[in-house]
C-alpha cells in the first residue's frame, strides 16, 4: 500500500512517471497476492486467523483498482472534454463484524475511491482525493422477541428480488457505494417457504447528513432528499421458482440540485420466476405505477423478462432473451420512475451518460430494450459475457428537435457490450470490459457519434 501512498504524494508534480509508478505498484500488488494464493495451506490458515482473529470479531477488506477510458459518452466528438481517459480509480473499503451476543452483530465498514483524470485536459484538479465515509453502519438483530424475525437498524445494503427496482440508495454516488439509511424488518414465514420484508428509509442528498465524512468533499449521494417504505413478500414455490408481491413508497423533497424532484410515487410490483423444462427458466416482471413529481400527475409502467436457456454443456452455455420497458411520455416528468434501481446494471456506457441527453442519469426510462446476453466459460477460472440490446423510445419528448434530439425518430441505438473475467484465485480477479454504443434516429446529426467504453479491473480481497 505505501507505493500508492507515494502516487498520491507526487501525482501533481509528475504525471507520466507517478502514472508508471502506480502501474508498477498494481503489478506488484497483484503478483505479491497470486503468490501468496499459491503457496502452502498455512497461509489460508494465516488469512483466516486474520480475517478471524477471536470468535467474537470477523474483519473483511477488499481493494478495487480500475482503468477506464470512454469517448462520445454524450456522442458528440466535438464537445469539450469528450474523451476522457481516469487511471488510476481505486476503491478501498474495510469493516468488521461485531459479534455483541449469540444473536446481536454490530456492523461497520469505511469505504473511498479516488481517481486521477489524465483527460480531458479540463478536469481541475486532476487528481480527486474523494472523501472516507462509512457505507455501513448497523445493529444486526436475529430471532428478535423470541420470532423468526431479523431487525437491522441503520445503515445497510438492500437488495430484494431481481434488483430491479430495489438496488441502490445512493444513484450518484457512482460504483463508489450503494447503501441505504434503513430500518428493516425481514420476517421468515417457515411454514410457507415465504419471507416478509418492511423497510422504512430515509436517504438523504448530502453524504454527511447522519455521519460526516473523513475529508469531507460535500458529495451529494442523489438529487434530492428521499424517504420511503417497501412492503416486500418473496414465496418459493418450487426449487428453482417463486413468486414476489411488493409495494414501495417513495417521497422526494429537499432538491439538492436544479433537476431534483418533489413528490411522491406509489409503485405496485409483481415477479414470477421458474423453470419451463431442465433447460429452460423464465423470469417475469411487472410494475403499474402512479403518483405526482414536481407538479406533474404520473401513470407509468415498467416490465422485465427474461427467457433463459442453459445448455447444460462443459463450457457452461447460457442464453438470455429478455425485454425491459420502461414508459416514456413526451414530457420527461412523466417517465417511470426506478425508485430504488438506478443504477448501471446492463450498461456503463449508456447508464449514467447516454440516459442523461432525454433524462436523469441513470433513470433510463422512455425505453423500449430488446437484448441477447451469452455467458461461457472458457476455462475453469475464465468466464466470457456478452451481449447485444436494441434500444427505443417509447416517445419522443418535448425536446425534440434541440439538445441533440430529433423531432420525430424512435430508435435510440444499438449496444454491444462484452467482459472477460479471469478468476485467479479466490482473492484476485481482473475483469476487461468493452461496449460499443451506435445511435439512432431519436438523435439528430449533433449527436450521431459512435460513443465507446473500456475498462480493467482488478479486484483484491482479504
């Protein structure tokens, strides 16, 4: 660790040498920890008695390191500052597990990603320091009352179901964290093969609302203030199928910034999943919903499909064919809502850069996405995603015509996207990631550039 230490110390007097001792640094890193994966079985042992050292204390950390480099992320190659090029992007988070009683856990863990920017040229400072905040923070309680009842109280993560609409608290915070401010109650229905989730939340813009940050950067974690609650019932009904109800409020207030909202939305959902033979699953979603944001009366509508099929083969061969869609409407303020979902779950090129030109980042409604997705594995430890989406609007917006819209044109574009990840061992990964996105007619000639994404990542854990 001091060799990125001593990048952080020299990074603003030279760039291309601090640039190559940081690249030593990973190598380094990345080769001290294949080696020490490799070696007898008493250093597990070491690693354990680390990771464990009393029975009533589990430590974990883990370490990100990332090269990233996109062009045309808006698809226009003549605007300012659209190359961009970050290397080094490094996040690093360590926590520990309190083990207080047989059934009572304490819960911590910090978590920062600085970044160096080599382009654009216009970026200052260059180099982004990011702040040190907690992204977990909670009290862990099991068979509370004496019930089949799990209470956690604070901060923590929450995924429910697909993921879909229930990922991420914290949309601008980028890969950085992705928590919620929460009060949860998960209740096991044994005798029905079913659980029970109701969350209340209370998610706030500013990063140092409930604890104030190491270095503070004043970051806003999302637009606006946001509070909520989810009813969520998840029932197996076989080995491979289930069924999922779920209500979720959302209230937003207190904008942070300009496009912010205000109001609330009340979103009704229903997934079905299972298996149609040995090869075959099938996974369904759907989600009406209603309410108001900044003046404006909203009628939306979600869905999410997906129809699989395993080849049940050596190289472990799957196929997806889905379908998302997400209602448009020609003012913005009426597009379905992903309450809790946005986040960059089938693009980084288009989710959070592309969805901003009709929309909020990461909201990526108006859409119509028709996608193939292959996974393969090519070795034991490599395995291979790739994936192709078809994208539309359901309706042209008001803007049409400006901002880089056409007034009339459906087809958003084509995505082609792939990843490679090699599984070194169980504690090194590198993951190379590469889309490719080509716009349509909903774009007009400002903005009918082809936009490219790559990435490396190498991902370390204790």
């Amino acid at each position: 660790m001091e060799y990125i230490f001593f990048f952080v110390r020299k990074v603003k007097s030279n760039q291309a040498k601090t640039g190559l001792i940081f690249a030593a640094a990973v190598l380094c890193f990345a080769a001290q920890a294949h080696a020490s994966n490799n070696e007898s079985s008493s250093d597990d042992s070491r690693i354990s008695s680390l990771k464990n050292p009393t029975d009533w204390l589990e430590l974990e950390a883990d370490l990100r390191l990332r090269a990233e480099y996109d062009n045309n992320r808006r698809l226009d190659k003549d605007a300012v500052g659209h190359e961009r090029l970050v290397f080094p992007r490094y996040r690093a988070r360590v926590g520990a597990k309190i083990r207080l009683t047989d059934d009572v856990n304490f819960n911590i863990r910090f978590v920062t990603e600085p970044r160096y920017y080599i382009k654009p040229k216009t970026q200052d400072p260059p180099f982004t320091r990011n702040e040190v905040l907690p992204d977990r923070f909670n009290l862990e309680i099991h068979n509370a009352f004496d019930l089949p009842l799990t209470i956690i109280a604070g901060r923590q993560d929450i995924i429910l179901g697909s993921g879909w609409l229930i990922l991420d608290g914290t949309p601008l915070d980028g890969g950085r964290s992705a928590f919620f401010d929460a009060l949860r109650f998960t209740y096991d229905i044994a005798a029905y093969d079913a659980k029970f989730d109701f969350i209340l939340i209370d998610n706030h813009a500013d990063s140092a609302e409930w604890f104030k940050p190491f270095h503070d950067r004043d970051e806003d974690l999302s637009e606006q203030d946001e509070q909520g609650a989810i009813f969520y019932l998840a029932k197996k009904t076989g080995e491979k199928s289930g069924i999922d109800l779920y209500f979720i409020y959302k209230q937003y207030n207190e904008r942070a910034i300009n496009n912010g909202f205000e109001g609330e939305v009340y979103t009704l959902g229903l997934r079905k999943y299972g298996a149609l033979s040995d090869k075959w699953e099938y996974s369904m979603e759907f989600a009406p919903q209603f309410g108001h944001r900044n003046g404006n009366s909203l009628e939306a509508f979600g869905t999410n499909n997906q129809l699989i099929y395993n080849f049940k083969d050596e190289k472990k061969n799957r196929l997806v064919f889905g379908y998302e869609y997400l209602s448009g409407d020609d003012d913005r303020e009426k597009h379905f809502d992903k309450v809790f979902g946005r986040v960059d779950t089938w693009s980084v090129l288009y989710q959070g850069n592309l969805d901003t030109i009709d929309g909020r980042a990461y909201d990526s409604s108006n859409l119509h996405r028709l996608y193939v997705d292959w996974k393969t594995n090519l070795t034991e430890k490599t395995e291979l995603l790739s994936g192709y989406s078809l994208l539309f609007a359901d309706d042209n917006t008001s803007a049409g015509g400006t901002n880089g819209m056409s007034e009339s044109g459906l087809l958003k574009g084509q995505l082609l996207r792939s990843m490679l990840r090699c599984k070194v061992s169980k504690n090194v990964e590198h993951r190379f990631e590469g889309e490719v996105f080509l716009p349509g007619d909903f774009y007009n000639n400002d903005r009918n550039d082809i936009a490219v994404f790559f990435r490396y990542g190498l991902y370390l854990t204790l």
